[in-house]
C-alpha cells in the first residue's frame, strides 16, 4: 500500500503500517523529505517516532515515485484560502496522480480535512474518470501534536465509507495498528465529524475568552471562575488565552462556516481578536514607557511543543511592532537557531515587560528574582501560570489576563 504525502500525520501513519509488517510506499514530492529518510533520517521529531521509525524500517519504503499499490492513503494539507475555504489543489493533485497508477478494486482512503462532500463530490468524480472500479471512504485523524503516536492508536477512529465494503475494508487496515475502537459510517458524516471536533474545542476556547473580559471587569478571577462551574458533572470549559493557534482549530471551523453558522464564525472572530486585545493590555501597562522592549515568552502555538504554525506570538508581534514597540521572542523548545540557544538574560536586557505567551511548563521555572537587568519590571501573563506574588516580591508589576 501507500501513504501520499509524508507530514506530521502521513509519517507516522505509514510508520505504524509498515511496523505491523505490510509494505508500505511512503510518497511524497518533497525529494529532502525523502532523501533524509532514505538515509535513515525523520524529517521532524514527535516522541516515539525515532522508534517506530527503526522498527518499521523492514517494511517502509521512501520513494519519489508513485507505485500501482492495493490501497492507498492521502494526507495531504489543506490550506486555508484568503476567502476561509478549504484549499483542495493538493488533494486534488494527488488523487489525479493516484488516478494515473490506479487498478480494479484498489482502495483510496482520504484523511486530509476537508469540508463535508468532498469525498464523495471532488474525489469519487476524478476518481470515476479511470473507469475502474474502486473502494473509497474518509478517515480523520484526531492526534494531537506532542502525542502523535499515542493518540493515532488509542484514540477512537471514525470511517465514513462510499459503501459498506469500502468501509469495512478501511477497517481492517486500520485495525492492524488502532487498538481504539472503530465507528463506520458514510464519508460525508465522518468529514462533518472531523470539523465538529476540533469546532466544539474553538467555540469553547471562544466563550472562554468572552468570560474572560466580561468577568475581569467585575473583578472576577476567571481562571478562578473556570475551575469551579467545571466541578459541574456536565461543564466542562477550556481556558482563555492569548489566541488559538495551530493549523487545526484556528482553520478547520472555517470549512464549516456558512451563512446559517453565525455562532461558529463569531467563535473564531473572538478568538483570532484575541491577539489584538493583548496587545491592548500590554499597551495600558507600558503607558509611560517610551521605545519600549518586550519580550515575547514562547514561540510555540501551544505548551510543550515545538510547533509555531499560525502561532499567536507571531500576530501579538507584529502589531506591537506597527505600534513601534521593539520585540524580542524566547523560546528555548524551539530547535530552529538562534531561538534555541539564546539565553533569558539575553532577551531580558533593559528589555520593560515580559508577555507569558506560551504555556511551556518550563516557564512557571522562571525564578523572577533572577531577572535583575530590564529597565521596568513588568510581567504579563496571558496563561495564568505565573505565581504573581513571587513575581510582585522581585519586584514586577503583575498582570494576567482575565483577572
Ligand atoms: N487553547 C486555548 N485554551 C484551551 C485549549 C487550547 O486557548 O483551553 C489554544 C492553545 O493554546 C492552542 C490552540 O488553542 O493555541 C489549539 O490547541 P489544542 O491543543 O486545542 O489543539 P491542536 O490544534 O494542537 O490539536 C487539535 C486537537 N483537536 C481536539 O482536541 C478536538 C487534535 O486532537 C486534532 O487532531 C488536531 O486539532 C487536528 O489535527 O485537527
């Protein structure tokens, strides 16, 4: 079989095949991302990888070139467009490439996240124009950065088939490494399915943040606030924050949006404002600061990885920057240089507000008695991780969002 397209779900997906011992192609157009792992090398690091990496090498094979194959998966990105749709180009691509090798009764699996009718509008449709007969469904992943091969196993999987026996199919190759248990259903369901998932996660963050800076002006402790309505046996509400970022929940609830999904689209709208409105605070603290510095604390979307796609940082940069603040950033989990060696008290020189963007657990480490070279003291705290009273005694003027 083959996996189309190596990324941060392709990979693991065609190590966790190859390591339950069938032959699986892995193609990709990205000739380093094959060269490197024809030399034994991953193109990125997730925990457990390297190991499934050695242990499927017997049956995984990086190649440049798409083989005929029995079954193939397509993992392919979907961008954003500038409108907020789903960008299908790679999608489509690969499955004209597959349409090129394809054979009677092959199987093609997508697991790209698209908007609902795409299996079995644009895929089924180019896949008709061979002429031969096919299996087809649609399978999400759920695994979430930081634990990919865990989760790819334990999670729960849906398969939405074009019918019955492609499902079942999909099933059974599935089965070979997802001890989770596996729901079959149509192809468009499994597809809603995906955006539901990731849909319910941003709308919560969404009422989150709106609770936030309704109930700070009240002077309520929102994080406070949070942790006791979620004793309820049926609340359960995530946290507020600087802005969602990653490339999945800031972009999958866009496929959904529609006309008659004004919740959704206010969701995301409140969370992408978020950015703007820390800034807005940073601003208030450092009224009589003129030029100042501040430093960014974490890089990454979220706490404990190294993963800086659609990152908030990067927005709350950007408009300090139009403000004319300058900016430095400091995120020792990167692995990209200098970031990944330049040191606190590097970043921290005559610098005048430090910003906890990021929720590394490293960073509740800080000891703030430690940091004795900025020219004022001001530390805020989107994440609610710091203990402000430690941080008042060195000496910092203390704000945390939503308190
Ligand atoms: N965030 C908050 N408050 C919270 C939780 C998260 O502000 O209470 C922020 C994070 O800081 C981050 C963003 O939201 O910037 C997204 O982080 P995340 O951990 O919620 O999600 P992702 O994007 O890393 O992974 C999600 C997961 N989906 C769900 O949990 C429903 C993962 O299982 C999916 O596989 C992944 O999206 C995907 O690929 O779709």
């Amino acid at each position: 079989m083959t996996v189309v397209g190596l990324g941060y779900m392709g990979l693991p997906t065609a190590l966790l095949l190859a390591r339950s011992g069938i032959t699986v192609y892995g193609y990709d157009i990205d000739s380093r991302k094959i060269g490197l792992l024809q030399e034994g090398r991953l193109p990125f690091e997730e925990p457990g990888l390297q190991d499934c990496f050695k242990e499927a090498k017997q049956f995984f094979v990086p190649t440049e070139q798409l083989h005929p194959s029995d079954a193939f998966i397509l993992t392919l990105p979907t961008p954003i467009t500038e409108e907020n749709t789903c960008d299908n180009s790679f999608v489509i691509s690969a499955v004209k490439a597959v349409c090129k090798v394809l054979k009677d009764d092959d199987l093609v699996i997508l697991e790209s996240t698209v908007a609902p009718g795409t299996t079995m509008g644009v895929v089924r449709s180019l896949l008709e124009t061979t002429g031969k007969r096919f299996s087809l469904s649609y399978v999400s992943e759920k695994a979430i950065p930081g634990d990919t091969i865990s989760e790819m196993q334990r999670n729960h999987r849906i398969i939405g088939g074009l019918n019955i026996e492609s499902a079942k199919r999909t099933k059974a190759l599935y089965e070979r490494f997802v001890t989770g248990a596996i729901h079959l259903t149509d192809c468009t369901t499994a597809e809603s399915v995906k955006l539901i998932e990731n849909t319910y996660r941003d709308v919560n963050i969404a009422l989150a943040n709106e609770l936030a800076l309704r109930l700070s002006k009240l002077g309520v402790n929102v994080w406070e606030a949070i942790r006791l309505a979620n004793f309820h046996p049926r609340v359960h509400l995530h946290k507020p924050g600087p802005g969602v970022g990653g490339h999945c929940i800031a972009v999958d609830p866009w496929f959904l949006v529609s006309d008659d999904t004004p919740l959704i689209c206010q969701a995301r709208l409140i969370n992408d404002g978020m950015p703007s409105i820390v800034v807005g605070m940073i601003e208030e603290m450092l009224r009589d600061a003129k030029h100042a510095t501040v430093v960014l604390l974490g890089v990454a979307y979220k706490g404990n990885v190294d993963d800086d796609r659609e990152s908030p940082t990067y927005t709350i940069k950007g408009l300090l920057e139009s403000k004319g603040y300058r900016v430095r950033l400091y995120d020792p989990l990167m692995k990209k240089e200098p970031m990944r060696s330049t040191e606190l008290s590097a970043v921290t020189k005559d610098a005048d507000c430090l910003v906890l963007v990021t929720d590394h657990t490293i960073f509740k480490n800080i000891d703030p008695k430690k940091i004795t070279n900025m020219r004022s003291k001001n530390l805020f705290d989107t994440r609610n991780m710091t203990d402000q009273k430690n941080w008042e005694h060195a000496g910092f003027t203390v704000r945390v969002l939503g308190r």
